[in-house]
C-alpha cells in the first residue's frame, strides 16, 4: 500500500530501491524511493503512530508497526524501523536487525570467508 501512495501520483518515472547490507553485527534492508515523499508532519505522525506501546488497526499502519513492536521486544532499542522522507524528494524506510542465523549463530561465524 506504500508504494502505491507513495509513487501512483508521482509525475514521471518512479524508483523504488531495494538494498540489504551487513554493518558490524546488523543486518540492515533499505527501501527507497524517489516518489512524493511526505511533509515533516505526515512523517512525525507516521513515526509516533509506529513508536507506540499498542497498535491501532484504523492507523493504516498496522504492519510496520507489528514489525516495529516485535523488533523492540525481541532486540531492543536501536533496532526496528527507521523512517525517512522529504516533500517530492522521496522516502526512506529503513529495518535494522541483528545479523544472524537459522541455527543462531551469530555474523561473526560467516564475515570474512
């Protein structure tokens, strides 16, 4: 639904980017796109609406914000779902998690093979 708010009424040829990248212990996925982005006010209630304790249904936002409550309790703060936009410039949502894994084992085990 995202994307379609975000790039169906942009005039002209939209980008969407899908980018993951390990830093330090963290696994990191981008997602950016250059469509109509959103003022500061549509983003600050955006973010306050995903940093709340429980989850409306009627936000429109309910699955970021499954994801970002479930990323709080099973990581802790710093990681989860960071957002970023700017007016006609475009958006950046960004999702940090620790880097490990099926079995548990951690980044350590697999960087530099």
């Amino acid at each position: 639904m995202g994307l379609i708010h975000g790039l169906e009424p942009y005039e002209g040829i939209g980008r969407l980017e899908l980018q993951a990248e390990v830093q330090g212990r963290d696994l990191i996925f981008h997602v950016r796109d250059n469509g109509v982005g959103m003022t500061p006010e549509e983003l600050a209630k955006i973010t306050g609406r995903l940093n709340r304790k429980e989850i409306f249904e009627e936000s429109g936002e309910i699955g970021m914000a499954n994801v970002q409550k479930r990323c709080l309790a099973l990581f802790g703060e710093g990681y989860g779902i960071r957002i970023k936009s700017e007016k006609n410039r475009g958006t950046e949502v960004t999702l940090r998690i620790p880097f490990t894994t099926g079995d548990g084992r951690k980044n350590e085990d697999f960087i530099g093979r």
